[in-house]
C-alpha cells in the first residue's frame, strides 16, 4: 500500500503538459519506483504490445502477433525522453547528435544515413535515418521529433534486410497513425 502511495504521488508530480498522447509509466523496480514514458500507440493488424519488455526496455515495444520481443525477427519500439532530465540537450538536433555518437561509440560498423522526413497524423515532422550494419547487426530506421517537454524515437529493428524490408510499411503506419 505504501509503494502504491509513493509511486500515485511522484506520478503526480510530473507535469502535465503536453501528455495526451504520451504514456506515463511506473513500477516497482531494485531502485524503488522506475518511471518511463513512450508515445501511446494503438497496435497495428497482426501486431501486439508486449508490455514485460516494454517496462524492461523503457520503451513501448510492438511485436508482429505470436512472437515474443526476444524471438521476432523484426520489433518496432517508441520512447519519449523527457526534457528536464536532460538539461544539457537544448534542441532536438543535439538529442540527434547525442542518439547517434551513443550509438556509434557502441557499433562502429554501421552506416548512418538521412533518409526522408515522415509525417505524423497531426503535421509533425519527424527526422528519419536508416542504421544498417556494414557487416553483421540489426537493420533500423529511427524517427526522431518533439512533443512539448519530450523528445520522442519511433524504432524499427530487425535482424535481417528482408524482415526490415517487410515490416517497413508497419513502422510507417505507426508513425503516421500518431499524433499528439
């Protein structure tokens, strides 16, 4: 009871701008309470939302219909960074900046590439660029826009060129189906 307590006041204390369409999740974690936010997405056909590797990922991951986050071939997964926790990026070209030298530093074998911009369902831009391996690794394409006091990522990860090539019309259809 004291745990629900806590967690229904610090949720509280977040403020409310801005959050219609981004979810505010809490739970019970070896840190006390663990928050996360992710773009509120309504899965597309043949798709589900896997809510254990949502809260283990911070993320709200969607998987194609009878498979798992750890065994589907392809996973589309959205995030919403909350602004004031990091203060030191002031605009959504360095949270890009920061995203892809994070993600560099991990795999130098990838090729980062700018692609076309996509639209969510109410205008917003959102800056999209492929990751494809040079050798061996997930093919992705990340969308990166704002959304009052969050910057959000859309994913699209897969193991392979044909499952990423497949399942590109679906992470499509979520962003566009988004809007704030």
């Amino acid at each position: 009871m004291f745990r629900r307590c806590v967690l229904l006041a610090v949720l509280l204390l977040v403020p409310v701008t801005s959050l219609p369409e981004i979810e505010k999740v809490g739970w019970t974690c070896e840190k006390g309470i663990c928050l996360a936010w992710w773009p509120k997405l309504e899965p597309a056909k043949g798709w589900h939302h896997e809510r254990g590797a949502s809260i283990a990922n911070g993320v709200n991951v969607q998987v194609p219909d009878g498979f798992t986050f750890s065994n589907a071939e392809t996973v589309i997964y959205a995030k919403a960074s909350y602004k004031p926790r990091i203060p030191k990026i002031t605009s959504l070209d360095m949270f890009i900046k920061d995203d892809q030298d994070e993600f560099n530093k991990n795999d130098l074998g990838i090729a980062i590439t700018k692609v076309p911009s996509m639209k969510t369902n109410d205008g917003k831009s959102m800056m999209t660029y492929t990751f494809f391996p040079k050798n061996k690794g997930n093919w992705e394409q990340v969308s990166y826009g704002e959304e009052g006091d969050f910057y959000l990522i859309f994913t699209i990860s897969s193991r392979s060129h044909e499952g990423f090539i497949n399942s590109l019309p679906i992470y499509e259809q979520y962003i566009t189906r988004y809007k704030e």
